[in-house]
C-alpha cells in the first residue's frame, strides 16, 4: 500500500531529534510538506529538514517554545505564511525530568514536565484546531507512551502527563469529529534514541529491558515514524479517539507469560 500525503502541510515539534525526526523525515517522504520544530538544537532540526529536501520534499525551520501560548501562536502563524493553513500536526515535544521519588522531588522539576508534556501539547492542539476545524479536516498526532499505562517509579510527573495526554485526546477527538477532525495518541514503547542511549549501551541494562519486551529487542524511531504517518493518512480514516502502541508488546505484561 503506497501512503501518498502530497498536498498536506504537516507540524513536528519537537522534531530535532529522536522519534520527532523520524516522524518529520517520514512524512516528507510520503510527500507532506514539514515544518520541523525545535526548540534549541538548531543545527540538527537543519539537518532533518535538510534530508527532507533531499529527498525532494518541502521543509520548513521553525524555533519554538511549547510551554509559552504566544510563542505556539506565534509558530502556527508562521506556517500559515508559508503555506496557508495546516493538515497534520504531531505533538511531539516531551521530557521524562529528573528521577526522583514523589516525595522527594523539587516542584519546580515536577511542574516542567506537566508543563512542557501536556500544556505544551494542548496549546499546539488548541491552535491546530483553530485551523482545522473551520477547514473540517486535519489530523492530531499527540505522542505519548507506554507510561500512559504502566507505572514508572521515579517518573510521576512523566507518568501524570502521558496518562493526562490520552485523555486529552480521546476529548478533543470527541469535539472535533462532528468536524471532520481526527485525535489520537501514538505510545512508543522502548525506542532507540538519544536521550535513552545510557540504557542501550549498558549490557546489564539492556539485559532487563529485554525481559520487558515480548518481541525481546528495543525499537527503532523509524518504526514509530511509519505507524505515525499510516495513522495521520487516510488509511487511517477510520480512526480516532484512541491510543494506538508501539512497543513490542511491552504492554502485554510478558511477566505474566508464564503464569501469575
């Protein structure tokens, strides 16, 4: 089956790195046009955009700060220069924080993550919205986790904000879709990215990691790219309000694959 997203104006924030690249990259093959977000790492959101085009695909380079409203309207604003509106955005900027058991935690590291996983999020979705829903169509990707079901100790606040996103989601899917708008969530499980590198590269931790995942190896960003570009295409039409895994059946409780 050959997606094809020409003619569709796509967003990635977080988009200089990791799974928000590949996403970026991935729908600039499919043939979107992409804004790639960022919100420090300069260089490497040009280069993203620099493997679009070298692709023959359109990108653009945009700086943004999610936890800050006018700086997202400020974002979407500049796609609408460029391209007049918008299809595709993939909410993608996210942190885990600083581990640190609840009650030992500083509120100032707990309130960021909140801030940049889910406000963050829902000041993109809010602007997006404003666009698609007067165009009656348009596609939200927000990017949540495994950990939008499974606890994680150390990472209430990482936890708090992917459990808060899928709910976000299955709510605004609910307002749009009389609209002709879709929201849904992707959860990565266990993917091969820089900012996990301290656990892929140490072999009693990835010892562990393997016991976690049924398929019993870790992902690849470009594996959650192409889930991500299937389900904002209209192969995918059908679908919304739902949290769709990809993580090697992480979620399956492998644990319990030989008994309770």
């Amino acid at each position: 089956m050959n997606i094809d997203l020409k003619g569709k104006r796509a967003l990635v924030t977080g988009a200089s790195s990791g799974i928000g690249a590949a996403v970026a990259i991935a729908l600039g093959k499919a043939g979107a046009r992409v804004a790639v977000n960022f919100r420090s790492n300069e260089e490497s959101a040009h280069t993203v955009a620099g493997t679009i085009r070298e692709a023959g695909g359109e990108a653009l380079v945009l700086q943004t700060d999610v936890v800050d409203p006018g700086s997202v309207a400020a974002l979407f604003s500049q796609v609408d220069h460029a391209w007049g509106g918008l299809d595709i955005l993939v909410n993608n900027a996210g942190i885990d924080g600083k581990r640190a058991f609840a009650w030992e935690g500083e509120i100032a590291d707990w309130r960021q993550v909140i801030e940049i996983n889910l406000f963050g999020a829902y000041y993109c979705a809010r602007e997006a919205l404003r666009r698609m829903i007067p165009q009656k169509s348009g596609v939200i990707l927000n990017t949540s986790s495994v950990h939008e079901k499974i606890a994680w100790s150390g990472y209430s606040a990482y936890t708090a904000s992917k459990g808060a996103l899928g709910m976000l989601s299955r709510t605004l899917a609910q307002e749009a879709a009389p609209h002709g708008v879709r929201v849904l969530s992707i959860a990565p499980g266990a993917v091969k990215t820089p900012i996990n590198r301290a656990v892929w590269e140490n072999t009693a931790e990835m010892k562990d990691l393997m016991e976690k995942i049924p398929l019993r190896r870790i992902g690849e960003p470009e594996e959650i790219a192409n889930m991500a570009v299937v389900l904002v295409s209209d192969v995918a039409s059908y679908v919304t309000g739902d949290t769709i895994y990809v993580d090697g059946g992480m979620t399956d409780y492998p644990s319990f694959a030989h008994g309770g």
